[in-house]
C-alpha cells in the first residue's frame, strides 16, 4: 500500500485502496489491542465509528475519559478541538485524529487576536469559554466548560462576579437567561444549530402532535423557546431513554440519533429540519472522519496532532478547573 504521507501532514486527509474483503471492525479492535489504543468518538460521528469506539461521548465525557485513559496512543474521532485537548491532557501520548480537516465553524468564530483584544478591553472580567475552541482561546481563559456542567460551573461563582463567555452566543443567551446573569457574550455561533427552521420544526410539530422538541442550547433562542427540554447531547440522549414519550423531535446534529435509537428501539426519533433542502443538520466536520480513515490512521499512527508545551501547559489550567468543579458537583459524562 503506497501512502504518501507528507500529503497527510499537509492536506490532513488521504485517499488509500483499501482490500475490500477487509473487515474494518475487527482490523480496529485488533490494533486497539495491539498498539494499546482507545478510541474516543463523539455522538456526532457516523454510526459505524461510534460502534467500533472504546467509549461514545459530549465533550464533558470525553475530556474526563482523556484525562483516565491508561493508552499510550489516544484515536480521537471527532473534530480538530477535541483532539486538541485530549493531547493538553496527555502531553507524553500520542494523539491521533483520522482528518485533520475536521475543524469546528464554532471554534473558528473565535480568532486568537480578535479574542484578546476583546479580553483586554475588559480586565475585570473572568473568562469562561466553551470547550468547543482552540487552545488559543482556552489559554486565554479561566475556567473551560461543557453545555453539560457550565450551569454547575457559574453557580460555583459569586453571583455579581463579571463574566465574558465565549464562543457560543446561543448558549451563553441561554445560560444568561437560566441564571439571571448578564454574562458579555463573544458573537460566535455553530453553523449546525443555527439551521434549523423554526417554521418548518412548528409544521413538524402539527404533524406529530405527541411527539417533544427536544434541542441543544446551542441552537437559536427561538427555537429553544418552544422546546419541551433543552440539555446537552448526553443529556437528551437520557431524557429519551427516560421519558414516557414514544416520539422526539431532535435539534442537534444527527449522529445522536444512532445512539438514540439502539437505546429507545422502540421510539421514533426525527431530525428537526433546517431552514434549506440540504442535509444541514450534519456536521460537513464530524462527517469527515470514517471508519477506511481511522483504520489508516490506526494502522500508520498519522496525523498526530502536536502541541507547543508553554501553550499546551496554559490551555490546561481552565480544563483542570473544570474537572475539578465537575466533580465537585458529581457530573459525569
């Protein structure tokens, strides 16, 4: 098999011929075994990573499963930002990520420079930042958070404490109204949550009148006006399971029906609609990574994500805080 692999460090993705015949799942388990690897997957990702994953997960879940790991090589399937952190966590493993083109619109939104300016002109405020960013921003932040724990997070801090929270409008909007605070909100957003038609998921609503809205607080406040239970993905993916209801509207991006679906056999689960007749409710991102890419990535140990240490070293003190506070309130992923 003749990779090129100065166009994987490069480009971030290659295009090998793979052996049809070739059974991905038990190739990836038996070099998870092997090489003593652990996969890490989000909800997001395609059905056929999440059931060969070590462990399927928020991001909370799996910045806690990053931090446990015994492996030495740490597969991270997701996007750019998750792998970024699983290597802040880890600095003497290797950390591998099937297409380092999967970035994040979310973490894009924030620059580096633009987003310390904006810290500068407000020194007396804490910074809060999404776990969905860049090292960069998490460097230039205090305490890191999840959709699962930050409303746990700001109820550790003095009520008439100054926040900036950052990158997610939507879910600092949602927070701020949850909690009374007046946090000052960077003006970023993610492209999935922010697609879903509010007129079209009412329509859908008419069609099926038992069924519930169940959205992520990252999408658009007046979607999440309407909504019968807002939460993160782990957090909808439980309510589903627990809740006496055989129908659920979905808005969040679509992987999580998957897992929805293998835990609720017996529900119906359907993906709120966007605003367009393209399927915008899939992260393009987290649909980059596959299973023929993260049995390469596997098989050769490329990409590696690395990391500058005086960065890596300063993106941790907000993830340690966060872990710390998490446990504190007994949150789990």
């Amino acid at each position: 098999m003749n990779i090129d692999f100065k166009k994987i460090e490069d480009n971030g993705f290659y295009n090998v011929e793979l052996d049809p015949t070739l059974d991905l799942f038990a190739a990836i388990n038996n070099l998870k075994k092997e090489k003593n690897a652990v996969v890490l997957a989000h909800f997001y990702q395609e059905p056929d990573i999440q059931d060969v994953a070590d462990y399927i997960g928020d991001s909370l879940g799996l910045a806690q499963k990053a931090a446990e790991t015994n492996a030495d090589i740490i597969v991270f399937a997701g996007v750019h930002f998750m792998a970024e952190t699983a290597k802040i966590l880890n600095p003497s493993k290797k950390v591998l990520l099937p297409d380092l083109k999967a970035g994040c619109s979310l973490a894009d939104s924030a620059p580096k420079n633009l987003f310390k300016a904006f810290k500068d002109k407000h020194p007396d405020h804490l910074v809060i930042s999404y776990i969905n960013c860049t090292a960069d921003i998490k460097a230039l932040s205090d305490i890191i958070c999840t959709s699962s724990n930050a409303e746990a997070i700001l109820n550790s801090l003095p009520q008439d404490q100054k926040i900036i929270f950052a990158p997610d409008k939507n879910l600092g909007g949602y927070l701020n109204k949850k909690t009374g605070r007046n946090m000052l909100l960077w003006n970023g957003a993610c492209m999935v949550h922010e697609i879903f038609s509010l007129e079209k998921i009412i329509k859908l609503k008419v069609r099926h009148p038992q069924a519930q809205l169940i959205a992520h607080p990252e999408c658009e406040e007046a979607v999440l006006n309407i909504a019968d239970y807002i939460g993160s993905t782990t957090q909808l993916l439980k309510y589903s399971q627990n809740k006496n209801c055989n129908e659920f509207i979905v808005a969040t991006e679509t992987g999580i029906l998957h897992k929805m679906q293998q835990t609720s056999p017996n529900k119906t689960f359907i993906p709120a609609p966007p605003n367009n007749s393209c399927a915008c409710n899939d992260c393009p991102h987290m649909k980059l990574n596959t299973l023929e890419k993260l049995y390469i990535c596997m098989q050769y140990e490329v990409p590696e994500l690395t990391m500058d240490e005086t960065l890596r070293i300063a993106a941790k003190k907000p993830i340690d805080r966060m872990l710390e506070i998490s446990k504190v309130a007994g949150l789990l992923g």
